[in-house]
C-alpha cells in the first residue's frame, strides 16, 4: 500500500507542476499527503485519501478524516470535520470545498477562525470568527463569513449578518444588523461598520445607536451608610459663652385674706 500511495502523490505532484508551469504566473509548488489508505482512478482522474488524511503545503496544514481530488478540475473536497492551520490563522469546521485553480476555499458548518498577526514585533490579541459559512481567497487573504456571524476580540464583540474579512488590510466589514459590545456596559447598533483589528478600533454608519455607562465617584462606606439626611453638622467657627447659675433663694409665704386658719 506504501508503494501505491507513493505512485498517487508523484501523480498529484507532477499534474500540479504542470499545471502551474503552464500558466505562468505561480512556480510550482510542493505539497505533501499522507493518509491510512488512498486509491486513485484514471478514468475519472480522481484521488481518494481515508484515515488521517494531511496534506502540506507552503507553511499551511490540513487535516481531514477524508478527502478526494479531482486532478484535471484541480477540485477537492473534506469532510467528517477539518482543520486548517496556516503561519498566523487556524479554521476550523465540518466540511471543506477547495478550487485550486482559483486558489479559493470554502469551510461550511460550525465555521471557527482564529487570527493572530504579529505588528511591529509583537503578537495581536487573537480575532476569533464564528460562522456558518466561511468562503476564503487565499492569494488575496481575504475572506466572507455568512450565517449567524459572531467577532470577538479581547472584550469586544460584534453580531452581524455578514462579514468581510481583509486580513492585509487588519479590517473587518461588518454588514446587516450590527451589533458591537465592549465592556460590561456599552454597545452600539448600526447597519454597517468597520472593525480595525490591530488598533481594535470601530467606526459605524447608517443608524448608529449607542448607549455607554458613565461611572460615578464612589462615596466612602460611612459617608454611604448615613445617607443624605443624616451627615453630621459642621462643627461652629465660634464657641458659645459660659453663663454663671444663679442660686436659688426661698420667698415668704403670702397670706391670702380670703383664707382662714380656723376653718
């Protein structure tokens, strides 16, 4: 089986050369397979890889439980779940289309991209896409994610229908039903905006609706405990006077005419 495995590469690899030589625009490029079984059929110029499948290419590896290319169409297919790990992205999903030719890609089904680009020497925080649907260039480095569409970035997040993703650019065009959160307290509605992933920065337009939370000095525990109406008085700038008791003195009786002692 080693040696049939063998003969279906050397034919993947040299209809590749070929191909690409022909055109004249790319030079050939190497790409690996290896997988637990493989069969190939000449008469519909098609490659089958079962069990682990994993194919390399130029810094990028796949990984599939199965897959089939198609040599002249230079189409291939992956399912029973996929993961795709490039130089500063992994994707991840259930299924994935690829058309060589036009160096395009699409992952359907429970889609995750992460992203992480270094700037200036150092590593960006993560950017995290969660989508149904993801249709990606890779020459172009620039991709579309559809369904139920969900960003995150540190303590960011964004909600939308659709989402242009320009990796070159550090952008991402948020479309339909906007949505972006930061924090605890504040977000924004809008119908479109634009995400800028290495200053983590969001400008919206076409009905922008925003709410923040302002936060308020905090009062000591005391002062809190006391309430408005029962802080103490200030104390006064002047000090009342001493005054002196008089002494108690005892007045005679008076004897009242209308009074008698003998009754």
């Amino acid at each position: 089986m080693r040696f049939y495995t063998g003969i279906i590469v050397l034919v993947l690899l040299s209809f590749l050369s070929s191909s690409a030589t022909a055109q004249e625009k790319k030079p050939p490029r190497d790409i690996k397979f290896s997988s637990d079984t493989a069969d190939y059929d000449e008469n519909l110029n098609r490659v089958r890889l079962v069990g682990d499948v994993v194919i390399t290419s130029e810094g990028s590896r796949l990984e599939a439980p199965y897959a089939v290319y198609y040599t002249v169409k230079q189409y291939a297919e992956f399912l029973g779940g996929v993961k795709m790990v490039g130089e500063q992205s992994t994707a991840t999903g259930k299924e994935m289309k690829v058309w060589y030719g036009d160096t395009k890609a699409r992952l359907e089904g429970d889609v995750r991209l992460v992203s992480q680009k270094a700037s200036d020497g150092e590593q960006q925080e993560p950017t995290i896409v969660l989508a149904d649907q993801l249709d990606y260039d890779w020459t172009a480095e620039e991709g579309v994610a559809t369904g139920g569409v969900k960003m995150r970035q540190g303590i960011k997040r964004a909600f939308c229908d659709r989402a242009e993703i320009y990796q070159k650019r550090n952008e991402i065009l948020l479309l339909g039903n906007v949505r972006v959160e930061q924090g605890n307290g504040d977000w924004l509605t809008a119908q479109r905006a634009i995400y800028d992933t290495q200053n983590q920065t969001v400008r919206a337009e076409g009905r922008v609706v925003a709410k923040t939370r302002l936060e308020q000095k905090e009062e000591s525990s005391e002062q809190a405990s006391q309430g408005p109406g029962k802080r103490p008085l200030p104390q006064p700038l002047l000090e009342e006077p001493d005054y002196d008791l008089l002494p108690m003195r005892r007045f005679p009786t008076v004897p009242l005419p209308w009074l008698r002692n003998d009754e």
